[in-house]
C-alpha cells in the first residue's frame, strides 16, 4: 500500500476528515473529533493506529513490523511498520479496527450523526 491508497482507503469511511494538526509533515485522520490513524507524509514509512490492547500485544508478538505507538499511549495505540512484511488486506482491516474503536468511543448521537452522513 502506497500514501495515496492509505489515503483514499481513510476518507472513504463515513465522516473522517483529514488535518496536520502537528506540523505539515505528519497526516492525520480523525472521525468523529478524535484520531484513528496517522502517518508522516514524506516518508510514509509507518503507520499508528489504535487498537483494543489485549489485541495490540497479540499483534507485536506475533508480527516484527508490529511495535509500541510511537508517540502514542503503548497500551491502546500499534506502529506499523510498511514494507516489511504487512499485507495490504491486513493493513486495511488494523485501520478498520482503529476506525471501528473510535467510532464506538463516540457518544450514541453523535456516531449515528457521523455514520448517517
């Protein structure tokens, strides 16, 4: 997967926005507010998603290029490393997982109000 399959892949989940809210180099999605996955821009040599944390450690036992969030709560949040062995059907259904935590997060109004859009 490429920066712009990513990024295409993101935006088409139902009320996700897009913003570098911590400097041009770093691309955040955010549904409902809140983040579910960033990555740098220019390297795009990782990606961080949240993930339910008994599944996180799961993830970095079994796969090398699953580590701690960087920059991230360790417990809730994975770094996925890209071009070392993860596949694309994979790398879409963890950014499925992250999306589906935050929206779950949201209060009941408002994630019928987002997934309605």
């Amino acid at each position: 997967m490429n920066i712009e399959d990513f990024r295409d892949y993101c935006l088409l989940k139902p009320g996700v926005t897009e913003e570098t809210p911590f400097g041009p180099e770093t691309l955040v999605f955010k549904a409902g507010g809140k983040v579910f996955a960033l990555t740098d821009i220019d390297t795009f040599g990782s990606i961080n998603l949240k993930c339910d944390p008994e599944r996180a450690a799961e993830l970095r036992d079994e796969y090398d290029y699953v580590l701690p969030g960087y920059h991230m709560n360790k417990k809730h949040w994975n770094t996925v490393r890209i071009g070392t062995g993860v596949t694309d059907p994979q790398l879409r259904e963890l950014i499925d997982h992250s999306y589906d935590l935050i929206i779950a997060s949201l209060p009941k109004a408002k994630r019928t109000e987002l997934l309605a859009g």
